[in-house]
C-alpha cells in the first residue's frame, strides 16, 4: 500500500509539472482578463532598436528568451516596444549576468531630440546587486526606482542565473513596483514627493528637462553592461 501511494505522489508531481504553464503563452484566465503577449517566445516582433526601424543585432531570442548579447561590436541600443501605453499592468521575468546591469525603462517619448530612452523614462533597475559595479548606492539596487527611491529592505533579487519576476503598475500616473513578490516602490508621478525624489536625483540636471512629465510612452529593455535575459512578457490595459 505504501509503494503504491509512492507511485500516486510520483505520478502526481510528473502530471502537474507537465500542467505548468508554458513560459511565453496565456491562460484562458489570462486572456479573459485582459492580458496580451508582449514577446512571443521566437522573435523580436513587436520590438525595435530605439530611434531605429529594428531591433540590433545584439538583441537575440535564444530557448525562449530575449538575449542582450554583450560580445557583439554592433546592432546595440536599449530594445523598445512598438506600442504606447498607459494605464497597464506589466509583468515579466529577467535574468542577469554575473555583474550584470540592465533597467525597464518606461513613459518614454521616442523622439529624435531624446538621445537616449532614460531622458524622458523612469526605470525598475535590474541589476546583480553583489558584483555589479553600480550596487554602491541602494537606490540603484535591483527592483528600485532608479536613482530615487529603493533599498536594501525590498531589494531581494534570486541569485544570478534564476529567474526574478517583476510586476510594475501604472495606472493614471500612480506607480507600484513588485519584484518577486515584494513591493518595492509606491508613488504618484508629478506629487510633490515625487518631484522631492527628482530633485534628489541625477534628473533634476538640464539634460533630463522633460523627464516622466508624461505619465504614458513606450517601454524598453536597456542595453548595459552585461547580458540580460528577457521573457513571460505580458500586459493588459487597467
């Protein structure tokens, strides 16, 4: 009786892990309530370089993931969505090198005059907060809101080469951050706490003149030092 519940639990386990949700795809659940696929799980369709026609060569999609691919001389560039949006619910899951760097830059004006994504987006810092080089302020640890607000108490990536899961809000201007299931940001662009952080920040310098003034742009994955790893990209309009 014994070796026979054994072989029921075993059978059970195989069952419900061949039941696991495919990564790249949507549940009936998912698609009823909203959710839309941002990557495919074979392509960059739906991406580009930003200011380019394309995504570069640097942006691969290897065993069901975008890849930031480091060792390339060319084709580099933060990766955008084709899309604007607004009011949405965003999650995803990304993976960092050792000593990695990379962000989720948001609200961006894609605009000739904008040299880069981080003029005019925030970003949820994705980061290897032990070997990375830019782990020296807390703010600038992974699952902050870069350079403004964010510690070590909420700062809880998984070790490098697992995945961490991000779930980002924005809904009318109000922003929350989760990453791995805790919350590590909360506030309203334009309140006076937030122009606080800005003024605190590396933003409040000229170049960044019309930074998150607009509550609604595309979304990006940076280029930074290191490879990045990209997937179960999803949102739906709030």
């Amino acid at each position: 009786m014994k070796r026979k519940l054994i072989v029921l639990a075993v059978s059970a386990f195989i069952f419900s892990s061949a039941m696991a949700q495919t990564p790249n795809t949507l549940s009936k659940e998912e698609k009823k309530a909203g959710w839309k696929l941002l990557f495919d799980g074979k392509t960059t369709k739906g991406w580009h370089t930003y200011l380019k026609k394309e995504a570069g060569a640097k942006w691969e999609v290897k065993d069901g993931a975008i890849v930031f691919n480091p060792t390339l001389s060319t084709g580099g560039g933060d990766l955008v969505t084709d899309g604007i949006y607004e009011n949405y619910e965003l999650n995803l899951e990304w993976k960092i090198s050792k000593g990695g760097n990379s962000g989720i830059i948001f609200d961006i004006q894609e605009d000739p005059k904008y040299g880069a994504t981080y003029l005019t987006g925030p970003e949820m810092q994705v980061l290897d907060n032990i070997d990375a080089s830019d782990n020296k302020k807390e703010n600038h640890l992974a699952g902050c809101l870069y350079d403004m607000s964010g510690d070590a108490t909420v700062s809880k990536p998984v070790p490098v080469g697992e995945w961490n899961k991000v779930k980002l809000i924005q809904n009318k201007g109000h922003l929350t951050f989760w990453l791995n299931g805790i919350k590590t940001f909360e506030g309203q662009i334009g309140s006076a706490e937030w122009n606080q952080m800005v003024a605190n920040s590396k933003f409040k310098n000229k170049d960044f003149a019309d930074f998150a003034k607009v509550a609604k742009g595309k979304i990006a994955l940076q280029e930074h030092p290191g490879s990045s790893q990209w997937r179960n990209i999803k949102i739906r309009t709030l």
